[in-house]
C-alpha cells in the first residue's frame, strides 16, 4: 500500500522560507518521479514541481520557478521542497506523490497534505 505524509507547513511571512518533506513508504522510491501538487483556497490542485528518479532533472511551474527546489533522498525514501521568497499566493496545501503527468486527474488519491499559509 503507497503511503506518502507530509509535513513541514506552517505560517510564514512574505519573503519567508520554508522546508516540506514526505515521506513515503509502500513501493520502491527510487525508481519513480516524484511531484508535489498544491490546492489554493477556492481553487483547483495544481501541479507545482516534479523530479526525476534519480533526483538529477527538476521541473517547476512558472510561478514558483528560480523560488522553489525540489530534491529528493533516495536513501530515505523522502522528497522535499524547498519554497523561498514566499508570496500570499503560495498559500495552500501541499501534497506530493508519484508522478504520473501534471494532471491532477491522472491520480487516484492523495496523501493528507501539510498547509502553508503565507501572510503578515
């Protein structure tokens, strides 16, 4: 059973940094792209990075691009993000999962998620 948690939300505020994790369990890490998602209050998922399986290639939405990094510990079956110069709009929940395209209706479920919220 593929099981991700996230975690490493919180409140912040604008121009502050953050570091999420997940950690997963239930399938063999290492050989999947890993993603994170974000839902925003009133509004749909959203796909917001992804990274290749061997943590080598890194893909970003514009809207996070040159803010965000995405990286990934393959020994410890774990993704991270990491969100610097945060903005309001970044507020949302985080969520990661295998990647499976940009799409959020390519997945089936999802994991809890961990709330960011960027306000002063």
């Amino acid at each position: 059973q593929v099981e991700v948690s996230e975690s490493g939300g919180g409140l912040v505020q604008p121009g502050g940094s953050l570091r999420l994790s997940c950690v997963t369990a239930g399938f063999t890490f290492d050989i999947y792209p890993m993603a994170w998602f974000r839902r925003a209050p009133g509004k749909e998922r959203e796909w917001v990075s992804h990274i290749d399986r061997g943590g080598e290639t890194t893909y970003y939405a514009d809207s996070v691009q040159g803010r965000f990094t995405i990286s990934r510990d393959n020994r410890r079956n774990t993704l991270f993000l990491q969100m610097n110069s945060l903005r309001p709009e970044d507020t949302a929940v985080y969520y990661c999962a295998r990647f499976v395209g940009r799409s959020p209706a390519n997945y089936g479920s999802w994991g809890r998620g961990t709330q960011v919220t960027v306000s002063s």
